[in-house]
C-alpha cells in the first residue's frame, strides 16, 4: 500500500499517465484484482464453514456496513471509498495468511506474493482519490498510508495465534469483507474507471482479475 502511494506521489499531478487513461486503467487494474479476490479467495474459502443462511447473512451484512460507511462519508463530505475497499481486502486476507502459517499452509508465501500485488495498484487509486479531495496534504497521507500497512502484521499474528483453530470465524470474516468488496467495487470503483471513447480501462480490469487468476491457479 506505502509503495503504491509513493509511485502516485512522485509521479507528480501533471504527468500525462497519471491524468488520462492510464489512470483509469490502473483504477480498472484495482477493481479486477478486489473482484478476483472474492471470487476466488474470500468467497471459496468463506462458504466451507458456513450453512447457506448464515452466508447469506455475512455476506449483505458487509455490503450494508459499506453502504453505511459510505453514507457516512457521504454526509461529512469526505472521501476514502478506495482506501475502505482496500482495508476490507488487506485485513482478512492477512487474517487467513497468519492462520495458513499456522497450518504449516504450502500456499502461504504464494498468499503473500499476490497480496502484494493487489495492494500495489489499491494504494496508488486510494492514494490519488484522497489527493484529488484535498483530505491532507500528501506527506500526511504517505505517513498515514505506511502506518495502515502495519494492520497487515498486526491481523497476520492474530490469524497465527487465535484463528488457527476457529474456521467457522475466518469463514465469517471472509464472507464479511467480500460482501463489502463487492458493494465498493460496484459504487466507486467502477464507475470512476470508465472513460468515454477509450478502451484501455476496461483491460485493465481483465488484467487484474487475470493476476489474482494466476495466483489462484499457482496456489491451488
């Protein structure tokens, strides 16, 4: 997540890449890799522990909590709709990845190698958004961004100590966090990807489904 803010912060708000279509491409990239995670990361591995009714239940339960969330920040007027979605994928994933650990989980270095790679592309889209909105001055942010990095960690122990032996709850957490994935994805996300008369954005969406795909495919 820092290394994402650090490219969008250097790479300076007049630059041509950064204020075209190749943004919205790597906004597209953000959304494809959020949705490759729920649909083959939180989604897979939430359902095994959970009966079709309390699925149900976990998974709207997290699309109405972002939808409050949003409302939220909706009415103090204030953005952060990417750096929500991004937390809500960063934290269960490292939740699971401690408990993999914990299982002596052949996949773990694998988990780790494809989270980086979605939170790369996450970091710079929440990174330029809260710049557009003026929400701090971008050496704030860049500060602010390194420190939420340490929650990985911080869930990555607690997965390793706690959650190990307790399915049923990693199962709900996963159920949770796709639920509001997917309603981030749908109400930010893909709208602020798409740009008239262009086509680029749109692979780039494929591209980072793909990724999460591959990762899927070498981990399984």
């Amino acid at each position: 997540m820092p290394l994402g803010a650090f490219i969008a912060h250097f790479s300076g708000g007049k630059s041509w890449w950064v204020n075209n279509e190749l943004k919205h491409a790597i906004i597209a990239f953000g959304g494809g890799a959020l949705m490759a995670a729920v649909a083959l990361i939180l989604i897979p591995q939430g359902i095994k522990d959970q009966s079709i009714l309390m699925t149900s239940v976990y998974f709207c339960g997290g699309g109405l909590f972002f939808m409050l969330i949003d409302i939220f920040l909706y009415r103090i007027d204030t953005a952060g709709s990417q750096m929500v979605a991004m937390l809500s994928d960063f934290v269960p994933e490292a939740l699971a990845l401690g408990a993999a650990i914990a299982l002596d989980s052949n996949g773990a270095l694998l988990l780790t190698f494809l989270m980086v790679l979605q939170n790369l592309p996450e970091g710079f889209n929440a990174f330029l958004e809260l710049r557009h909105n003026e929400i701090s001055n971008e050496r704030r942010l860049l500060v602010t961004f390194t420190a939420l990095s340490l929650i990985g960690p911080v869930a990555g122990v607690a997965g390793y100590l706690w959650l190990a032996e307790q399915p049923i709850a990693i199962s709900a957490i996963m159920l949770f966090a796709a639920g509001g994935i997917l309603y981030s994805v749908f109400q930010d996300i893909a709208p602020q990807a798409k740009l008239d008369r262009h086509w680029l954005p749109a692979l780039g969406a494929i591209a980072g489904f793909m990724l999460g795909l591959a990762g899927h495919m070498i981990i399984s």
